[in-house]
C-alpha cells in the first residue's frame, strides 16, 4: 500500500487529500476562506493568511482517518500551466509541501491547480482511460472559464492546450454576482441552484455572445441585474444566470469541436456541480463530470496526479 498526499491553496479553499493507489480510496478535507457577508471574493493577502492559520487544521484532521506512511506529497503550486502563471495563496501549500517532503525523506511533485481539478473529475468519474487518450476538458470556476485539448504525455501524465475560455468575467464571478445581488452567500453555487430550481416561469432571450469559440460573461451579469431590478422573481433571474452559463458552455464546445473535431468532453470545476447545467450538457455530448464533491476546489486530483507520477519515475 502506498498512500499519496496531496495540497491545495487555491484563491477559494484551503485542502489536503491522501490517496491509497491500492485500494482507490481517497481521503479528504478542506474548509471554505471566510468571505464577508456581501462581498464577493478576497484580496490575495488575506487568503494567503487564511491559509497559514487553516492549513494545520486541515492536516490534523487529514491524518486522524489516515493509517500508513506517506509515500510522496504533491501540491498545486501554480494557477495553470501557461508561462507567469503565478498566484500567491499557493505559495502556502508549495512551502508546507517542502517541509513535508524534506522532514520526511518523500518526493516532492508539483502541478497546477486547473491540471488538479482535471484529475479530479478523471478519478471521480471514473474515467482513468482518459489519460491515454485526447479529450476536451472544460475547467469553470470563479478564477478560470477554459476550455482545454488534453492529450497523453509520458513525462508530464498530460498536456493541456488551450481551445476557448473567456474574454471577460468568468462564469464562477457570474454565479456569485448574481447570487450577492439577490442576497446569497458567498460563494452563492448552491443557493442559486437551488432558486432556479424552483423557476416555473419561460426564460425569454437565452442568448450568449461568442467570438470564435472564446465567449463573454459580463452583459449577462448586466442583464441579470437588469431584470431583477425591472422586477423579476429571484427565482427566474437565478434561472436565467444559470440558462446563459449553459448556453455559453454548449456554445464553446461546439465551436471547438469545427475546428479540432468531436472528442469526449469532461467537465470539472465547481460550476460544473451545478445539476442544472450539467443536466443539459450530458444529453448533448459524450460527457462526464467530476462528481459534486470533486468538482469545487480540492487537492483529489493533485493527489491523484501524485500517485500516478511516482508511479512513471519508479518505472522508468
């Protein structure tokens, strides 16, 4: 048995998981970054000092439902893998991760935090048969609204190549905006499913604009304010913010499919746990999703990545 830590610090989350590459079993725990009541995210300061005072806490009780000595440590040190990629919550989880490996005698791995939620979404949909092939991988959160042409690599587990994203707000930001404007919590995903879900009035003018296959958020945030302030029901401006999300989505992926052709499609992120969208997504496309738990933020998939990387050098 070889148990596989993995941590995360993303802008959202403070997490650590340890997965046992023998029996599959991954163990899990995270905590939310306090957010204010009526904002709408943290400055990077103050998430980098949320995660020095949580990370402990995390670990401890990581390692009370843990039985074993941990084989290597992976950590998300990096937003995704594209040159200047740099965010400063994850220097948090990088430093505890070198002490880790250097107290202990482990290997240390790193990868980047959208590579973690692709892995994520492999592990916990059970598609591991997707690292041997190309696949399109949509990563949708509030930090990153992407679109993503995986293929194999024998060194690096996979490439990404990047096929769409956002020209403006990301779709995360949408989800949360709205949710504060209708006076949700943040972060406002679950909330907000939860009002459109209770809509029982037909969505007028579902449309999102496009530019090749790279799409743009911020009018329907505009419109979404628009439409509640003229009168609409919380529930049908919920309904409404959730229905363009879709739109846009389906939209990407139909235009990157012209232009590099059909290809399974996995969705990860914590947009892609909304039921509603992914309802409308999996009827259309050969899809698969991480399940709810593993689509937010959380070191699984980095986890993962390290087990499967320990693997490749100790074969080589």
């Amino acid at each position: 048995m070889s148990l596989f830590l993995g941590i995360d610090t993303s802008n959202y989350t403070t997490s650590a998981s340890i997965y046992d590459d023998e029996s599959g079993r991954m163990l899990m725990q995270k905590k939310l970054l306090p957010v204010r009541q009526g904002e709408c995210g943290l400055r990077q300061s103050d998430a980098v000092f949320h995660h020095v005072q949580q990370l402990p806490e995390i670990i401890d009780r990581l390692f009370d439902g843990a039985d074993g000595e941990i084989t290597a440590v992976g950590v998300s040190s990096r937003p995704r893998d594209a040159e200047g990629s740099y965010m400063p919550c994850f220097t948090v989880g990088l430093s505890s991760a070198r002490i880790i490996s250097k107290i202990n005698g482990i290997p240390l791995y790193t990868f980047s935090h959208q590579n973690g939620h692709i892995a994520a979404a492999i592990y916990s949909s059970g598609q591991k048969r997707l690292l041997e092939e190309r696949f399109l991988a949509f990563h949708v959160s509030g930090g990153t609204t992407e679109a993503v042409i995986v293929t194999p690599d024998k060194e690096n587990i996979f490439n990404v190549f990047l096929a769409a994203k956002t020209l403006d707000l990301n779709a995360g930001q949408l989800i949360d905006r709205t949710g504060v404007m209708l006076g949700l919590s943040f972060p406002s995903g679950a909330e907000l499913e939860k009002l459109a879900a209770q809509n029982k009035e037909k969505l007028k003018n579902v449309k999102t604009t496009l530019k090749g296959a790279d799409c743009c958020l911020s009018g329907i945030e505009n419109r979404c304010r628009k439409v509640f302030e003229d009168g609409a029901s919380k529930e049908y401006t919920a309904a409404l913010c959730l229905a363009h999300i879709e739109n846009a989505i389906d939209g990407m992926c139909s235009a990157v499919f012209e232009k590099y052709g059909k290809m399974p499609v996995l969705f990860a992120g914590g947009v892609m746990a909304d039921m509603i969208i992914r309802e409308k997504l999996s009827s259309k496309y050969e899809s698969y999703f991480a399940e709810p738990v593993f689509s937010a933020d959380n070191a699984s998939g980095t986890a993962f990545l390290c087990s499967i990387k320990y693997s490749m050098q100790k074969n080589i």
